[in-house]
C-alpha cells in the first residue's frame, strides 16, 4: 500500500495530473474520495529579539508542543544559529511554545494525521497536497484498491451482475402492441443516452462474494465497481474509522469539530464544453439538466447510477406526479370552461344583475356606509359561478381518485424500478451513530464514570435513555405549539387589518375608494399574508431542524424522519391556516343587523361577498400557491445558492493571503472545482415543496379547478431546475441505497384522504351548491332556480337598528322600510322575529347529510381503485419468481460443474498412481495440494457431490 504525501521537491509532478483530475499524479489509481481542510502553520512565541521559528518538525527526534507555560526561550548555539532548549532530564527533545490559537490547529493536525495513519492501516490510499503556504486549503485524496472495495463490497452486501444472462419476458398480446405504439410516438422525446446493448437480456445479480468471484462477470477490476459504488464503499470506511484524540467516531465528528472543512466523492469531470471524453455528467446536463430539453422524458437509469437510489427515487416520483398532473390539468381546464360556458344560462346571476329587482341590502358597515342594492355585485356574482358549477363537485370525486390512482402507480413504479436497480430484498443498513449523539453519549459517560468503576455491571453498552432526552422534548412540544399559535396570531392579525381598513376606508369622502373597498382590502391581505407565510416557512424550517437536534435523534435515518415531520406540520399550519379561515370562518360568526358581533367595541366581524367565499377562497388560494411556488420554489431556490457560493468565495480570498503557490497547477482540479459547490444538505427541502403543492392541488381543489394545471407549470420548470442543481451547482452526493421514498409516501397517503373530508366541506358548506339543490327540488314552484335569490335573502325592519348605527346621509330617494340580508331567518312580522327558519335547519341538515355521502362514497371509490390495481405489475411478480430460480439452477450448476472437475482430476490421479511412474508421484502431489485447497471440507477430506448439494 503506497501513501503518497506529496514533499516540496515533488511540485513538479503537479504539472503532470490528467486533464480531468480524476487520477492521483501517477495517472493511473482513481480518487473516490477527498478530504478538505484549511490548515494554520503556528509560529512559536519568544522573548523580543529571539525570532520566531516555525512550528514544523526539524532535525530533533521529537517536539513536544507547550502552550506557553514554560516561558523557555531560544538559546544561542555555537554555530550561531537559536535553537529551543532541551526538556530537562530528555535530552534531543525540543519545547515548542504555542498561543492557545496555534495549540488548537496543532491539535487538529494530529488528529488528522492520526485519522489518514489509520485510512492506511484501512487498506485506503492517500495523497496530500504540500502545505507550502502560511495557511491556506488542502486536499487528501484517497483511493480505494481492489481487495479494499471486495471486502467492503461483500461486507456491505452489494449486488453485482454475475455472469448468467436471462431474458425479460414481456407481456403479449394487445398490452404489447400499445406498448410499441407508444415507444414510436414517444421516440423524440426519449433522451439521448447510453443504453444497454439488448435491453430484453438482464444480468442476474447476487450479493457479491470472494469466494465466489469466478462467478461475476468482471473484465476489468478498475471499472467492475462505478465510481458511485467505490465512493460509497469509501464513504462507510470514513464513517467507522475512528481517532483516540477526543474520541472522534469517524469523518461527521471530524467535520463537526472542524478538524476537516468537507468531504465528498468527485463528479465526473466537467460538464460543459466540446473538449474531453463524454463523461455521465456531461451527458445528464445536455440530456436533463437543461431548460431546452423540458419536453424530454427523465434519463432515470442513469440518474440512479450517478447520484445513487435515493436520489433517482425522488425524481422518478417527481416526473410520475409531473405526468399524472396533465389528465388533471386537463379535467381542470374543461370545468373551468363548462363555467365559462354556462355563465350566460346562469339563473341566480341573472337575477342579481337584474337591475329590476331592485334588493335593497342593509349597510355593510355603522353609521357611514349607506343602504345598497344588490345588483351592484352583479360581477363578483358572475365570477363565483365560474367556480360554484355543479362541475366542481364531479372534479372534486374525480382528484380524489386521481390522488388514489397516483399513489397505487407509484407504488407500481417503485416496485419495477427495485427489480430492475436490484433493491428487491434490500435489507436495512445497519446505520453509524450521528456525532452529535456520540458527543452526548461520551458527556454522560464522563459524568457517570465514578458510577460505572463502582458497579461490576458497568461495561454495558451505554445508550441514552428517555430522562437524557426529556428536556429536548419538553422543548419541542412548548415550542412547536408556540409556534402554531404564532401562525393563528398572524392570521389573526390579518383579519383585523381588514376589518380596521374596511371600516377606514368606508370613511373616505372618495366615491371610487369607497365602492372598491372590499377588492382593495382583499387583494392587499392576501399579499400580506403571502409574505408572512414566506417568512415565516423560513423560520420555522430553521427552529424545526434545532428541536430535531435537541432531540439528539441517534441515527440519520430517525433524525431526517422526526425532522420531516416537525417541518410538515409547522409548514403545512403555516400554509394552510388563511386559506382554512376564509373557507370555513369567515362570515359565520358575523350576526345579523341589530345585533352584529363586534371586536374592539366598534369593529364588526367581516362578511362574505354577496356572491358567497368561494370567490374569496379562489383569489387566496391562486395568490399563495403561486406565489409560493414563483418566489419561494424558483427564485429562493436558483438566488439562495448563488449568494452562498459568492459569500464563501469572498470569505475564502479574505482570509486566503496572497501568496504565490509554486505547487498549483495552472488548471483547477476537479477537486478544487467541486470544494467551490454547495454541500448537500438533503432532500428534505425538495419533497417538502412538491408535497405542500400536492396539498394545494387536492385540498380545495373544489375552489380553484385551474390548481393541477398551475402546478404542471411549475413542476416543468422544477424538474430541470432540480436537475441542473445536483448537476453543475452542487457537490456530488454519497450514493445511498433506499427502495421507498420513506415517510413521504405515509404524509402523501394522508393528505389524499384529508382531501376527501375538505372538499366535501368546502362543496356543503362554502359553496352555495346545496342550498341551489335545495331550492330547486323542495322549495320552487316551477322546478326552477327563479326566485333562489329571493329566497335566501332575508327581512329586517330598518327601525329595529341599534341607535348611531343607521347611514348617515343616505343617498336612496324612497324611504327604506325593509332592507334584506344573505340568511334564512324569520322576518320581522314573524312572531319569532329574526330567529333561524325552518329552511336554515332543513339546508344544514342537507349540508351534512353530503358531507357524509360524499366521504363515504368517494372513499368506497378509492378502496375499490386500490383493491383493483395490483402494487406489484403481474410481469414484474413473474420475474422476480424467475430470477429466483434462474438463480437456484445457476449455482447448482456451477457447484455441479465444480465438484465433477475435481473428481475428475482426482480420478486421473488415482490412475497415474496406479502406474507407479516417479513423475506421476510428483505430478499426483502438485495436483492435490492445489485441489485440496480448491475445495476441502473443515475435516480436511474431499466433499462428495451429494453432500455439496445439500449444503446448497
């Protein structure tokens, strides 16, 4: 095993790396991983006048580092030159003094040192870059040979292609014409990458095993494991490779303690440009991670292969939900027109623009708003209808089962993609403690350790318990239902800026102010709350990853699950809480004129629009949702990673000197170009958006049919901007096996069957559906919708009004005896006056009555869909049983063929015995001495073929 540390006379060799900078300087070993540092030479403190020596190793066998204490200084030697005095009683041993500064950054060198001295004794190979300036960034470079990456390879079970081929049987019949049909309509949208030779054979593949290595199909041992394998192979050494200083547990403690800047595998060369190989980066940008190719299909495959299953898992689920929002965009668009079509036809709007019917409403507000008629709202009433159609309801039980059919064809998605990447029968990685609850571990060790010496049962494997943890939860239950609170507080704000600028504003002596007040209050809070939802997702994706730290979670896995769901349910409430308000609060508590409800003794609760909420609800939710999705998901996501990537870059020349590096190669490497990339932090943010949209999409896609086809817009947009994010502004990250797409599949299921209750809420109760229903079939003469207006509109005797509360100046000619208002109550000459009518009871019955058919019959419609759609494809069930028994024959083949050699050659040797010839004695020993190790049972003697096949 060769460490190479590249020594100042060896600059020269710089010159001489590859063009890709893929390679150690021979040319010839591949990098699979590199470490980043920034490194501090420390410079000794002496009395004025003695100099300052260096920090390094000098001719002395030994330093030994002192941080001041001794206050030793320099001392003449005869030659002239100063030397530090020799440690009494140790003769050669030099005293080098240190600032507390330089005695942290000597301690984080030897730390390093000790951590590459024991990747060695790992079987890895390193190179270092020199450290010829006073400070500055270097790279250890490693290197992963073939007995490393076979015995990695087999510990981790990895799954390699042997050498038997078998042919994937595809289905007959019409299900295969269709297919070819579609395969030649689809052709020009298909990307341009390299495929396999016969896409209809399959390598079967199989743990991979030394012992049996002559069974995989190996040409060549540089290239049989891809660079994402090796990297990953690397990265799981890093993690288990520890270092005795401070009790570091691998690369994530080194890295938190800062003793390392970063670490990760290479991309694959550039990826732009004409000149050079085409390497898979280059191919993904020109086929995928660009904006010119949206209308082709995801290279998923190669996807897979470059970032690893975790990652192709997540774009195949974003491209299935991209492909299933065009039906749903499509549905959306025809109801949309259907409302556009009917307008016309529309009784209850004619009757509200009818200027004859002159209904006078009671005052929108005290004192300075006047009586008003209703035909004045005749465009709000034209533009409810577009969406308050009886086609809404169908398209609400047609998402719900889109939602349905989504999640059964990804589950049939995820399950084609396990057998054809070999994730079927994966088992769970045994996962390394995260350095932080290693950190936590070792402090209540420390504190126990008088405890443990005492007691003879103290070698137990430590572990934290629920009393350890207590705190950070009773952190995260105050804190998150603080912030929920925080959430309803900011919604709650928002309505009283309305209500206080509505009454403000009906004060104005400016007509145009006045009759536009309810657009201009509307719009303006619906910005407001767009921006408060902006910040407000910031801050809680912050404090929900800090309670998920507190919680000190012990493994990767645990923590990015208890974190998803903190940030769901603080962001879902966040987005969600000023559209719920309009839907199901706003105008319900409002009263009735004479006895309104008031806050802040003067302001009244505001009302709905003549035409009812739905309108509302639609301009709340299109504003949100697309202003989440062009703010928050386009430009946070592309101006965020620029800034960063400049801010470390100034941060890196201002603390970097200028100092000319004889060493550095004229051309950056790649593992200079990649260092300049941001991390990756996870994948956490991606799904968050698309689920938070997926939510707009289902929840009250009632209000706003147009949502899928908005979303599509989006998610065309986004699969590029993801793409071209992990391909040039990203650092390539590990490769992790994965064969579900986790949590997120349980929080999708959820919000699919929350839609179903939503909407049927959101058609009962906000729309005005049921009451049209109810009119039409129990209370119209005629069978008709003429006269709904009239009759949910209704009385209220204008003397019966609070005293300083009539209009003032009123503008209406006629005296105004009877004003009406949107309710079904008794009127005034009603012996119970203004109470609910007997029609306010039957309609809230019928209310219920939907909700509770629709739920249940949307959701007998979806178990139906479930039970009828297999999750696993009946051809990919059938190869699965196939390549099991393919499996089975191949190895008893091979064992067969094994044994029946060996009795062969043992045959033969027995003849030749037989003759008694001196060279068939020597031939017989060489023969057996190498076949006796080909294959010995442990008692030493030849295993027979029967018993070989029981073993089997």
């Amino acid at each position: 095993i060769i460490n190479n540390y590249l020594e100042d006379t060896q600059g020269a060799a710089m010159e001489k790396m590859t063009p890709s900078g893929m390679h150690f300087r021979d040319s010839k070993r591949k990098v699979d991983y590199v470490l980043a540092y920034h490194y501090r030479k420390c410079l000794s403190q002496h009395p004025p006048g003695l100099g300052s020596p260096e920090c390094t190793r000098g001719a002395a066998s030994l330093a030994l580092v002192s941080n001041g204490a001794t206050g030793k200084g320099c001392v003449e030697q005869a030659d002239g030159q100063r030397a530090l005095p020799e440690w009494p009683g140790l003769p050669g041993v030099e005293v080098i003094e240190l600032n507390p500064l330089d005695a942290l950054e000597e301690e984080k060198r030897l730390q390093r040192e000790e951590y590459e001295r024991n990747l060695v004794e790992a079987g890895l190979e390193i190179e270092k870059d020199p450290e010829n300036k006073s400070q500055g960034l270097s790279f250890v470079r490693i290197h992963a040979p073939w007995q490393v990456l076979s015995r990695e390879a087999e510990l981790l079970k990895i799954k390699v292609p042997t050498k038997k081929m078998y042919e994937i049987t595809e289905e007959g019949g019409l299900l295969k014409t269709l297919n070819e049909i579609w395969c030649k309509l689809t052709e020009p949208l298909q990307p341009q990458v390299p495929q396999q030779e016969n896409t209809k054979m399959k390598n079967l593949s199989y743990p991979f095993s030394r012992e049996k290595i002559h069974l995989y199909n190996i040409k060549d041992k540089d290239t049989f494991f891809d660079n994402a394998t090796r990297s990953r192979i690397v990265r799981e050494i890093l993690k288990r490779t520890s270092t005795k200083a401070r009790n570091s547990m691998g690369i994530g403690t080194l890295i938190a303690s800062n003793v390392y800047d970063a670490a990760y595998p290479l991309h694959d060369g550039e990826y732009e440009g004409q000149n050079g190989d085409m390497n898979e980066r280059k191919v993904l940008y020109r086929e995928w991670a660009r904006y010119g190719v949206f209308y082709k299909f995801q290279p998923i495959h190669l996807i897979r292969k470059y970032f690893g299953e975790k990652i192709g898992l997540y774009f195949a689920w974003l491209g299935l939900y991209t492909e299933f929002l065009i039906p749903s965009s499509v549905v959306g668009i025809i109801v949309f027109l259907y409302g556009c079509i009917t307008i016309e036809s529309d009784v209850p709007s004619k009757e509200m623009c009818d200027q004859r019917n002159a209904f006078t409403m009671c005052p929108l507000c005290d004192k300075f708003c006047d009586y008003w008629n209703l035909s004045s709202a005749c465009a709000t009433a034209r533009a409810s209808h577009l969406f308050d159609n009886p086609a809404t309801v169908f398209f609400s039980i047609f998402m719900a089962l889109w939602a349905t059919m989504f999640l059964e064809q990804w589950k049939r998605l995820q399950m084609r993609l396990s057998y054809f990447w070999d994730l079927t029968g994966l088992e769970e990685e045994e996962e390394h403690p995260r350095p932080e609850y290693e950190t936590k571990l070792l402090q209540k060790k420390l504190k126990n350790k008088n405890i443990t010496t005492e007691n003879p049962n103290g070698h137990e494997k430590e572990k934290l318990t629920w009393s350890d943890r207590m705190p950070g939860y009773a952190a995260n239950f105050g804190l998150i239902l603080f912030m929920i609170m925080l959430t309803f507080s900011a919604v709650f704000g928002v309505i009283v800026y309305r209500i206080t600028t509505a009454a403000a504003l009906s004060f104005s002596t400016n007509e145009t102010t006045r009759s536009n007040v309810r657009v201009t209050v509307t719009a303006t809070a619906v910005i407001i709350n767009l921006v408060v939802i902006l910040i407000l997702d910031e801050i809680y994706g912050a404090v929900a990853k800090w309670l998920t730290e507190i919680e000190i979670p012990k493994t990767e896995k645990t923590f990015e699950e208890r974190l998803i769901l903190k940030a769901f349910l603080l962001k879902f409430v966040n987005s969600y809480a000023p559209i719920f308000y309009v839907a199901f609060f706003k105008g319900r508590f409002v009263g009735r004129p004479g006895r309104y409800v008031y806050v802040f003794e003067g302001y009244r609760m505001e009302e709905c629009a003549p035409g009812g909420c739905l309108m509302e609800l639609c301009i709340q939710l299109s504003i949100i949702m697309l202003g989440k999705q062009l703010i928050q998901n386009n430009l946070f996501e592309i101006g965020i990673p620029k800034l960063k990537k400049l801010f470390r870059k100034l941060k890196d020349e201002r603390t970097e000197p200028k100092e000319m590096d004889t060493n550095q190669s004229k051309d950056p490497q790649q593992w200079d170009l990649d260092y300049t990339l941001e991390p990756f932090t996870g994948l956490t943010p991606e799904y968050m958006e698309m689920i938070i949209q997926f939510g707009f999409v289902t929840l009250f896609v009632a209000s706003f049919p147009l949502a899928p086809l908005f979303a599509l817009l989006n998610n065309i947009i986004e699969v590029r901007l993801d793409a071209k994010k992990f391909v040039t502004e990203l650092r390539r990250p590990d490769t992790v096996r994965a064969k579900d797409i986790g949590i997120w599949y349980n929080i999708l299921s959820g919000i699919g069957k929350l839609s179903v209750i939503i909407n049927a809420f959101v058609i009962a109760v906000t729309s005005d559906f049921i009451p049209r229903l109810m009119y039409q079939y129990a209370y119209s003469q005629n069978g008709t919708m003429h006269g709904f207006i009239n009759h949910t509109l209704s009385y209220f005797n204008v003397s019966h009004l609070k005293a300083g509360t009539q209009p003032q100046n009123s503008l209406f000619a006629q005296d105004v005896l009877f004003c009406r208002f949107k309710d079904y109550r008794e009127p005034p000459w009603s012996p119970n006056q203004y109470e609910f009518s007997k029609q306010y009871w039957a309609v809230l019955s019928a209310r219920l009555a939907f909700v509770i058919l629709f739920q249940n019959l949307v959701m007998f419609l979806s178990v139906l869909v479930d039970w009828l759609i297999p999750d696993i494809p009946k051809d990919i069930s059938q190869q699965i049983k196939k390549e099991k028994a393919v499996l089975v024959d191949f190895f008893l083949k091979e064992e067969h063929e094994k044994l029946k050699l060996i009795e062969n050659f043992i045959t033969r040797d027995r003849r030749k015995h037989k003759s008694g010839t001196k060279s068939g004695t020597k031939s017989r020993r060489s023969r057996a001495a190498s076949f006796s190790q080909f294959n010995r049972s442990p008692k030493g003697s030849f295993t027979s073929f029967s018993s070989q096949h029981t073993v089997v």
